[in-house]
C-alpha cells in the first residue's frame, strides 16, 4: 500500500494505540500527520508518563489507568509490542469489527524499500548491526530499527525504493505478522519469553512469522547448526542460505580460521577470523548470518573493513574498564541462560560472573553445569538468585556462589573477590524486569558502578 492510499483510509478514522512508549510515540505522531483521530492508552497513570504534554499538543485524547482498555469506540487499534494479542478486551475489539495491527505490521504495509529482518532468540541485535554496516559501507542508504530500540515509522517518508531497511524483530512484533521480509535472518531458536508466550510451540511460531509469508523471490538465512532452525527451510518459499560453524555447508561456514562462502562453484574465503574485533564464537556466527544475508550486495574488502572497525554493541560484552588489573565487561543484553553461556565461552580465562534477575520461566540447568567450568565465582542478584544457586550447585561445588541484595552490591563484592588478571562479567542469564525497567538501564547502572569503583 502507497503512503497517500493510507492516509485516504485512515483520514478522520477512530484510532486507539495501546502504550505510550518508546516504541509508539513516532506511532502516534504518525497516524495524527495522516489526520486520523488518535486517542493514546496506557495502564499508567497520566503522571507516570512522560510524553503525555506533547501528546496532548498534538490533539491526542489520552485515557489512562487501569481501565484503559475499556469500552474503546475506534476503528483501528495498535497494540504495543508487549502487549498479548489475544487479551478480552482485543478480542472483543476484534469481534466488533475493528482492525488491530501494531507499529510493525503498518511499517512492512508501507514501507517502499527493500526489507531485512533478523530474529532469533540470541544475537539478534548485532547481526542486525553488521548487516547495516557493511551495507553502508558498500555504499548502501541503509535504515536500522525495529526491537533494536528505533521505531521507523515516522521515517517512512524519507525511504526510496533503493534503499535498503535492516529490522530486529522480536517474537512480540513477529506473533501477529502477517507479511514477512524480502530477505529473513534466523540467528537460532532456543527456549526464551516463556513468561509470555503459552508455550515453546508459540514461541516457535512467532519467530516463524518472519518467513512463513514470503515469495518465491524471497531469501531465508538459517543457522544450520541449531536443531530448530535448520528445520525451518523444509517450509521456506524461497531461497535457503545456510550458516554453519560446524561444517561445509551450501552457504557460509568456518573452516581453519575462517569464514568461507560455498555456493555452485569453488569456495571463496571471505573473512580471516582474527580480524573480528568482537570477542566470541557467537559473534563469528552473528558475522556468517550478516555474510549470509549481504554477500551479493557487498564485497570481501567491504566486509573485512567492518571486522577490523567494529567494536560492538553496547551492553553485548562491552569492555567497561581496567580497575587494579581486573577488567570489567558489560553483557546485560544476557536475558537467557544460552546468551549468558555464549558469553562465558567467549573468555578463555574462568570469570567472576555477576547474574541474575527477573525470572522468565527457563531453567537453568545446562548453565548450571557451564558455570561450574568457566566460573571462578558467582555472585547472584534478583529474583532467580535462588533458581540458579540451586542449578549451579546441583551441577558440582567448585565455584563459591555469594547472594547480594541489588546490583550495587553485586559489583563492590566481585570487585573485592577479584585479583588482578581477572575478568568481572555481568551477564544476568535474566531479564530485567525484578529491578530494572529494561536491559540498558541494568547495562547502565552496572557501567556508572564500575567507573565509580
């Protein structure tokens, strides 16, 4: 759909959007531009937010409190990406006849350039990152947004048919998707939000959403290394890519230190590992899923110029400070065991690893037993420090596990546990949620503690 046929079909249109957030507010300010009537709901209180001033100024009708939801009279309704599409009061939306959609969904309706998306349960924002770089460095007009924390919506009529849009997606945009990418990245699937979704089948389903409606014409990168995944391309309508750090495959794989591309001819060696600057097995598979969904938009220098430039996201293994010898790394990006576990064999040396918190319903078994190899000392915080005190020790006694109250005690005791040539990491295993609004508030109060130190 073209942005002018939109406008015609929303104009003067009732239209309520469900959480004033970050994700929703360029949203909102959208769908006012294109002269719908927009009333703006959240469960909080008008006092707790922020943005409502501004929206007000814009002529939005804001209903808040508990009861925001109730007896909403509109003809399209937004949903947040946290917000689960099967609630009564959306149901019943739905049964009257209104259109519910999200920011996403009208983002992939509208949008008028070429689409790749990545998800996965782990490695999705910097995979997504890559892909932008090295787009941009082979001279691309490259947009990057989605879960990655830029909502893109209220840039849409800036995009040409020529450039290209890189997206992370997470399961809650994907659940309800009714078109998919042009090109899609599936980095793994691993058991993850089980606090949200019913059960691991939906959860599966929703990161599937990202190909289950593509073309012929489409491409689909999978992680062939992940059981999941691999079995993914049996239902792909177009081209499967495969990624592999374990054997040749047709598509991107590591053998002797590099990674090489395997397509109908000869091999080609595109990228010398040594030149990744971002520690970890899991970023050289993040760079073969990027390789994967750009090579035939980027050359091999291209690529090699971001290996050797790109230091990484913030809170993904984020190296903080050296304090005493001891150097401190920021992974708070860590919301799942298999993330944390990622993280950990990222080190050669044993850590002392800082985890826990909001508890998503995922055990920790198989950390447990990582934990009890690569784990000088842990020192556990939040909701699931129980949980994983129980996991760690049912797996053996080598690492002494000490509890904390809050993050900043967390830091001072791994500071005084540590000797020079070791390695504090924060890498939570959890999400946020116990203690913090989000992982980058959790990233960040870790940073400003260490700098403190």
């Amino acid at each position: 759909m073209s942005i002018e046929a939109f406008k015609a079909q929303i104009l003067q249109k009732k239209v309520a959007v469900a959480g004033i957030g970050v994700s929703n507010m360029p949203l909102i300010q959208f769908l006012v531009q294109c002269g719908a009537q927009v009333t703006a709901c959240d469960k909080k209180e008008e006092a707790q937010i922020a943005g409502i001033p501004l929206l007000k100024n814009l002529g939005v009708t804001v209903r808040c409190g508990s009861d925001y939801l109730e007896h909403l009279d509109c003809d399209y309704f937004f949903r947040t990406p946290g917000m689960y599409p099967e609630l009564p009061e959306i149901k019943r939306l739905r049964e009257n006849g209104v259109t519910i959609s999200s920011e996403m969904e009208l983002f992939f309706a509208l949008c008028p350039a070429q689409i790749i998306a990545v998800t996965g349960s782990d490695g999705k924002t910097t995979t997504a990152t890559l892909i932008a770089k090295m787009l941009q460095q082979a001279g691309h007009r490259c947009w990057l947004g989605g879960n990655i924390g830029t909502p893109l919506i209220g840039k849409i009529e800036q995009m040409q048919p020529t450039d290209k849009v890189v997206l992370e997606l997470s399961s809650f945009q994907l659940f309800t998707m009714q078109r998919s990418p042009d090109i899609a990245v599936i980095t793994n699937v691993t058991p993850n939000h089980l606090d949200w979704h019913r059960s691991m089948e939906e959860y599966v389903l929703a990161k599937k959403q990202i190909f289950l409606h593509q073309k012929p014409a489409d491409c689909l990168v999978l992680n062939y290394d992940n059981e999941q995944t691999r079995a993914f391309a049996a239902e792909a309508a177009g081209t499967v890519r495969l990624f592999s750090r374990k054997r040749r495959v047709q598509g991107v794989y590591l053998e002797n230190d590099a990674i090489w591309q395997c397509g109908a001819g000869k091999p080609e060696k595109i990228l010398d590992i040594d030149k990744i600057r971002i520690p970890g097995v899991h970023n050289i598979e993040n760079y073969m899923a990027a390789i994967a969904a750009v090579r035939d938009m980027v050359s091999t220098d291209e690529i090699a110029a971001v290996a050797e430039n790109f230091a990484g996201v913030a809170h993904r293994i984020e190296f903080i400070r050296e304090k005493d010898g001891i150097r401190f790394y920021n992974d708070s990006i860590a919301s799942s065991p298999t993330r944390t576990a990622a993280a950990l064999r990222a080190f050669r040396q044993k850590v002392i690893l800082i985890a826990g918190g909001y508890d998503k319903k995922i055990p920790f078994d198989e950390l447990g037993k990582l934990i009890q190899t690569h784990v000088k000392c842990l020192v556990l915080v939040g909701a699931t420090s129980g949980k994983i005190k129980d996991a760690v020790q049912a797996a053996g006694d080598n690492v002494p596990v000490l509890l904390c109250a809050d993050l900043h005690c967390a830091v001072r005791t791994a500071y005084d546990k540590a000797a020079a040539g070791d390695v504090v990491l924060l890498s939570p295993a959890c999400a946020s949620f116990d203690q913090f609004p989000n992982f980058e508030y959790r990233g960040n109060v870790f940073r400003d503690d260490v700098n403190k130190l």
